[in-house]
C-alpha cells in the first residue's frame, strides 16, 4: 500500500516504516463475520499496527478526517448552507488540508429539505460540483421511496456506499433524525450508541463525518454547548459552534462567527467569520429564486463569546425574529408551520408561534392560509 492509494485504515494516522509491519486495513473484520457470534471480545496487540500522523479535512478550524465532528449552532446562522459550502470546496479540492488539490465525493444524509428546490439550488449557488455530491438514503419495502437512515441500523449500508463512490465525507442533517425510534438524545448511553459506531466506521474509512446539530441558548461550556446530553460533544472528536453576529446598520447580509470549542486533536479559541447573502439564482427550470450563499472571509476579530453577548435577553426575540425571517427568505415558496418547529427545535414551540403571528402583524413575513407561512416577496399585490 502506497501513501496516495485510497486505504480503509482502523485509525486515523500516516505511515512511518520501521520494518515489515501488516497493514492496517481488515483488522477489525473478524468481528463481524457471518459465522461468528452476535458479540465477543476481541484482542488486539498494538505491535500489529502502524503509527501514522493525524490526519486533517481542514486544517485551519482542525476538522479530522476518520473522526465523526459536531457543526452546532441556533436556527438562522445556516449551518446546512454551510456545510453544502464546504462540501462544494471539498468536491473541487479546494479545503486546506490533506485533500487539499484532490476532488472528492460528499455524502449527504438529510431528508428535511427538498433535493430539487432547496439542496440543490443550494449546491449549485455554493460551488459544489453536483456529480461529486450524492444524496444518501435508505429504501424499505414499507416505505415507498427513500427516508433518513437510522444509525448504527443502516451503519452497514452506509459504509457499502461510502465505499462504492469513494467518499472522503459525510454530512448528517440534523444527527438528531438519525436516532433510532424511541432514543432519547438526553441520555448519553443512546448517544453514544449512535455516535461510537459513526466514529468507528469513519476512523475504519478514513473519512469525516459532520453531524448537524443545534444549540443551547446559552453556551457556557463546550460539554454543555449542543442541545441534549453532553455525550454529544464528548462522544465526537471536535466541536464548531456557529453564532449569528450583531448586524450593523446598513447590512444586506448576515454574518456568523464560528470556531472550536473542543478540539481533540489542535487548539481551541480560534475564531472564523463568514456571511450569509441571499443571491439570485437561475433554477434549471427558468425560473429565479433567492438562495442564501456563503462567503468566506476568514479570521475573526470578533469571539464566539462575543456574538453570543449581543444577543441579550431584552434582544432575544429580535434575534428569533431575524432568524425566521432569514430562513423564510431563503425558501423557494411557502413552509408550514410544523417545518418552521423543525428548523428552530431548540426554542420552545410556543414561542415559536407567538413570534410568527406577531411577524405576520408585521408584515415581516407573509401568511396566505392558516399555518402557512412565505417570505413577502411572495406575497400577492393586491394583499400588498
């Protein structure tokens, strides 16, 4: 096995030669042969495998590659614009790291959004180069068509397809739907039930698997930063937490500060910035939407702790209120109020609805039937 063959290594380290040492690859596979029992212990003599140095997707905001990562952040800071972002640089070879001039497949796992009027609008306004960005789901006999798979369930076909198109990441959208029926994402032992397979199969395939999730309102440690158990951030190997900054007067965008609170393998601290505007975009069909769009900007002068501060209490509605707005703006048409839930599931429901009714009153955003809800640009002229 050489350095530049694709390698589904156990762990997540370069080669350093210091004799005739076996390869990694199919150490583990004897635990999950068809012949052998259910479970069993396994031994594994540490002389048997080979060091080899960490390995990264990105270097600069320390995102492993074999290690399954969080991107936590409250509704309206566009975690899954930005993750389509990353996996449109990641498709063209284009993020500072070990894939760094080296276009590689993406997974996508997220049945939340429409494919053909929000993903893909999205991926095409972000770059990604859409034959290297694949749509995975699971089809059942019980279900017609295809839903989000349920993990460590559906671990197996995952890994088949990660395999088949050589995929070096995975995106989860949110990792909470893909919790087994019933799992409690407030217990660490279900937790972990789902994250240590996920993080055993990207250390096995040497791939990065972000997990989308959302936040706490208040952070006041990384342990206790993504909503749940906190097995959530212990369990995975780094945490990025994504907080919509204070706008200035005059702004047509949104800007976001971002940066590790737990990093497992570099330093915390580090901020980054982007912004988020709303652009126009040509679909396939003819027609012209607005779609949010990511650019990067870099370092940040501004913290995490920072961001988080300018949203005060007396200010946290206009806050809820600009990120409704935001996500209502970016959708091709009108979204029910049961998708508005989905996408803010760490406020509390009645909130919610009381801030929709009073943007509606507002005339922030527009309501055309009961429960229904589009940005005002949809709005009819003779309700204008």
């Amino acid at each position: 096995m050489t350095e530049n063959e694709d390698a589904r290594w156990p762990n997540i380290y370069e080669s350093i030669p210091k004799g005739p040492f076996k390869d990694n690859e199919g150490i583990y596979d004897a635990v999950v042969e068809d012949s052998l029992p259910a479970r069993m212990g396994v031994l594994q003599r540490l002389s048997d495998f080979r060091s080899r140095r960490m390995r990264f997707l990105w270097q600069d905001l320390q995102i492993p590659m074999g290690a399954a990562c969080i991107f936590a952040g409250m509704g309206g800071v566009s975690k899954s614009t930005f993750s389509i972002w990353l996996a449109g640089r990641v498709t063209r070879g284009l993020v500072k790291g070990d894939l760094l001039g080296q276009p590689a497949d993406v997974l996508y796992v997220s049945h939340e959004d429409g494919i053909e009027d929000v993903v893909l609008p999205r991926a095409q306004a972000n770059g990604v180069d859409t034959t290297k960005f694949h749509i995975f789901g699971v089809a059942t006999k019980l279900v017609r068509g295809v839903s989000m798979p349920k993990f460590p369930e559906d671990l197996a076909l995952l890994e088949e397809k990660i395999i088949e198109v050589g995929a070096k990441v995975v995106i989860v959208d949110p990792i909470l739907s893909a919790m087994p029926s019933g799992a409690d994402p407030n217990s660490n032992v279900d937790v972990r039930e789902l994250i240590d397979p996920l993080n055993q199969l990207a250390q096995r395939l040497g791939v990065t698997i972000i997990c989308i999730a959302h936040v706490n309102k208040s952070v006041t440690s990384a342990r206790t930063s993504v909503t749940g158990s906190a097995a959530w951030v212990d369990a995975t190997r780094g945490t990025l937490i994504f907080v919509k900054d204070e706008p200035e007067p005059g702004q047509d965008f949104s800007t976001v500060v971002l940066g590790g609170r737990k990093a497992n393998y570099g330093p915390d601290g580090t901020n980054y910035t982007y912004r988020i505007r709303s652009v126009d975009h040509t679909h396939d069909s003819g027609e012209v939407g607005s779609i949010p769009k990511i650019e990067w900007l870099g370092l940040s002068t501004r913290t995490i702790e920072d961001a988080m501060a300018s949203s005060t209490e007396d200010r946290r509605e206009g806050f809820l209120r600009g990120a409704i707005r935001e996500y209502v703006d970016s959708l091709p048409g009108a979204v029910s109020v049961q998708d508005v839930l989905k996408e803010f599931r760490d406020q509390r429901p009645e909130n919610i609805r009381m801030t929709l009714s009073r943007m509606v009153k507002g005339n922030q955003i527009d309501s055309p039937e009961r429960g229904v809800y589009q940005s005002m640009k949809y709005r009819p002229k003779d309700r204008l």
